[in-house]
C-alpha cells in the first residue's frame, strides 16, 4: 500500500473510532433521567435545547462511517488476496533477507522459479566442493525432512555460507522446495531492533508489506502463519545465540532449516550436524590456480599445504598472486614472492585495508568469535585461548598439561576441560581427543600461525613461552 494509502486507511479507521465514542457518550447523556445528573453530565446548554440537530448529525455521522468501514473491509480483503502474487515478484538483497524469486504462469496453476541468484563470491573465486555438497543434499532430501534442522558448522572462514549458497542453487533442492527459499543472514545481531527488522524484512518477502512491530516475539509469530503449510528452505545463516534462532523454529511443519554456525552450543538437540573442514587438497590448488594463465599445480609447491586448506585465505592467496602476475612477474617469481610473505608474517597478510568482512578477511573472521568470548559471561576464556599460540605448532596438547600452564598465566585454578568443550563448540580447535588414559586438543596450523603472529605484534608471545617452559620444567621435576 502507498503512503497515501495508508494515510487514507488511517483516517477513515479514525473517523469510525471517533463516530463510536460520540454515539456512546450521547446515548449515556440521553438516558439520564434525573435533571441535575443531566445537567452535570451536558455542559453544552443548547444540546437540551436543540436534541434532534445533535442527533441528526450523529445519524449522519454513522451513515457516513458505515460506508467507510465496508470500504475499508473490503480494501483488507483485496490486499490479503494480492500478497502471494506481491511475494512472487518481490526480490530481498541477500545480506538481509532473501526469497528466491517466484512467478506465476498465468495459463497454468504451475509455479516456476527463476534460477537463484543468491551466490555472493564471484564466480571467477570460486570452487566447487562435490562431496560437501553431495553430502548436504542427501540430508536435506531424506523423505522425513519436514520440520527437521540441519546444520552446517565449522571454523570461520572454512566455507560454511559458500556451501549454503551453492546447495540453494541446486536443481535438485529447488524442486525439492516449491514455495522458495527463505534467507536471513544474522551475524552477530542478537539485539531485539536488528533481529526484529530482520523477521519484518521476511514478512514483507511473503505478504508484500512489512509488519509495524518492534516485538520479536510478535514479529516471528506473525512470521510462522504466513509461512504456514508452505514447503520451504529456510536458511539461517551465521547463528551466534540461541535467542537468535528460536526467533525461526516457530512451526513451518513442512519447512527445513539450513543453519549455518560455529556455535553448536545454540542448535536444537535433533539437529543433524555436518562438519566444514579443510579443502582437499586438489579443491585447494584449484582455487589458487583460478584466473590465473598458464600456472600449474606443480608451480605451486608448498603453498596450499602452507594455507592449511582454510577457504578463505586460499581465496586471498589467489588474489594476491594475480595481482604480482599482473604487475608483469612471472608465474612461479609471483608464487614464491606470496609464499614467503606467507611464511614470514601470517596468514592475516593479505587481509584487504580496513575489511571488517568476516568472508573476506581473516582477522575480521577470527576477531567475530573473539569478540563473542570477550562479550561472554567468562571474558577470561579468550585469554586462555590465544594463551595456546606458546605451543609448538601441530602437537597434540594434553590437558594434563593445559591445566597448570592456564593457572599460571591466569593467576588461580581453571578448568580446562570446560574451557576445552567451549572451544570445541565454538570451532576455535581442529579436534579433541578423550581416551580413557588422556586428553587433548589440537589446533588447525594456519590458526595457530595466527595466534602466534598476533601474539607476537601485543608482545605477549615471548613471556607466553617463558611460562609454557617453567611450568614444562616444574612438571618434570614434580616427576622425577
């Protein structure tokens, strides 16, 4: 509806409300029979004198705001009949929300879809991952999956909103969900005016028009009943908090839920988890090689086990070797040039200038989950983990051993198995190892190279290792 509109539809609903109150207070008036009790009740002296003008307007009053009302009952109508075809047409930038766009045929009663255009990497950076996506598919095919959840969790950075896109551009998965694919990208937008605006954004997808709340729980409600029985993919891109996705979970019977996170802490107990780890390594050499002429793969040496198969700086690494190979230098001088700077200073190198984009750059990726820790109600557990940067890379390390080594930096007793499960659910480590004899974690190499380099620029990195070597050598002489 336009604003004049919506300006019009305000104003008769007033002027009916208003007709209401008049007819009601002079009904009152005009049943007081004790002549003081009038006279109290009616200060306007010549309504007493004149009752059947007063009247007659209040008839002509009615008459005038039962036509508007009719009108305004059948203007609702006509809306609420026109919101699918205003949803079929409508198109949502995917940042915030997005339906894959659907049209009606008008000589059949036979919905199409145009081809999804929710991708957001270019297509010149990109690979596709073929067992990821097989596995995804079959998931979210399986003949039971109404209602059901499925999520996609992994370390920032590893491809998890990648794979989401290219799996809602399947053929397959596009028949499989006739009435569409919802879209909401969260982030860290827990608070209620964010997250509201976002469900809002989702309403006027499917209605046309966008609801007037600031309720989140009205807002998701409303959202539930416009979905009703369609059957639909709904992806929930980036989840951070439980308050976040519950906002999404209400009914939808015949709807699934793609979640995508690094948070298994916040996903529903029935959900079924699929891991995003590292690329291959053929996916990794295929995306450094991407747009760049005549370079192959044995030219490559050693850098796609230096990115440690971590998309994003893959990704970064294809970048920056096309850019030395268009300022003139060969294939294998623009290879060893990002190689070394590779080595010599972390994988955050190639980071673009002031990118707070958490696909784009690794310090933006790595500084959200900090961010999440700093924000917790344990703030010292980000401490403790880029504590882990004084440990050789690669090693397994054993709790037995994290214990007294995160009390001695912290300064008192710590629970590290807690701290262990929280960075495990967080995606913060590569694996934690429980035995019946041990436990350990290890970290992924490129992660651990950033910990390291960052611990190094707040020159923290050398007293780490000075307490990682006093407590190693306490232990060896509480052995002995």
């Amino acid at each position: 509806m336009s604003a004049t509109g919506r300006w019009r539809s305000n104003y008769r609903r007033r002027f009916v409300a208003l007709t209401a109150v008049l007819f009601a207070v002079l009904l009152a008036l005009s049943v007081a029979t004790l002549p003081n009790l009038a006279a109290a009740l009616i200060p306007v002296k010549w309504y007493q004198d004149r009752p059947a003008v007063v009247w007659g307007a209040l008839v002509l009053m009615v008459v005038i705001a039962t036509v508007l009302a009719r009108r305004e009952r059948r203007r609702d109508g006509h809306d609420r009949s026109n919101d699918l075809t205003l949803a079929k047409s409508l198109q949502v930038d995917k940042h915030g929300v997005a339906l894959l766009p659907i049209e009606t045929n008008p000589s059949s009663n036979v919905i199409t879809r145009d081809p999804p255009k929710m991708a957001n990497i270019p297509p010149g950076v990109m690979v596709r991952r073929p067992a990821l996506e097989a596995a995804l598919r079959k998931l979210l095919l399986q003949p039971d999956t109404k209602g059901r959840c499925v999520a996609l969790v992994g370390q920032g950075g590893f491809g998890k909103t990648t794979i989401a896109e290219l799996i809602c551009e399947d053929q397959a998965i596009t028949n499989a969900f006739p009435d569409g694919i919802l879209w909401v990208d969260l982030s860290r937008d827990h608070e209620v005016p964010p997250l509201t605006a976002k469900i809002n954004n989702l309403c006027a997808v499917l209605q046309g028009t966008r609801p007037q709340t600031d309720d989140p729980n009205l807002a998701s409600r409303y959202l539930a009943e416009l979905i009703g029985d369609r059957r639909m993919l709904i992806v929930v891109d980036d989840v951070w908090h439980q308050n976040q996705l519950s906002r999404f979970m209400h009914a939808a019977p015949n709807c699934v839920r793609l979640i995508t996170t690094r948070n298994q802490q916040v996903l529903p107990t029935n959900t079924q988890m699929h891991p995003i780890e590292s690329m291959t390594e053929d996916e990794a050499r295929q995306l450094i090689t991407i747009g760049i002429p005549g370079l192959e793969n044995d030219a490559l040496a050693d850098l796609p086990d230096l990115a440690g198969g971590w998309a994003i700086l893959l990704s970064l690494i294809n970048g920056a070797v096309a850019r030395n190979v268009q300022r003139g230098w060969s294939n294998a001088d623009a290879v060893i040039t990002v190689r070394d700077e590779l080595a010599r200073n972390g994988p955050a190198t190639f980071d673009p200038r002031n990118s707070d984009d958490r696909r784009s750059a690794i310090s933006a990726s790595m500084e959200v989950t900090f961010r999440f820790l700093r924000e917790s109600d344990t703030p010292d557990d980000l401490k403790r983990y880029l504590d882990l940067a004084a440990f050789p890379r690669g090693d397994a390390i054993p709790l037995s051993f994290l214990e007294p080594y995160w009390k001695r930096r912290a300064g008192h007793d710590t629970d590290a198995r807690r701290l262990c499960r929280e960075f495990a659910d967080l995606s913060l480590i590569s694996r934690y190892a429980r035995t019946a004899s041990s436990e350990t974690i290890v970290i992924h190499d490129v992660v651990h190279q950033f910990l390291e380099r960052r611990a190094h620029m707040h020159d923290e990195l050398v007293q780490m290792r000075s307490d990682l070597r006093n407590v190693w050598r306490d232990e060896n002489t509480a052995s002995q």
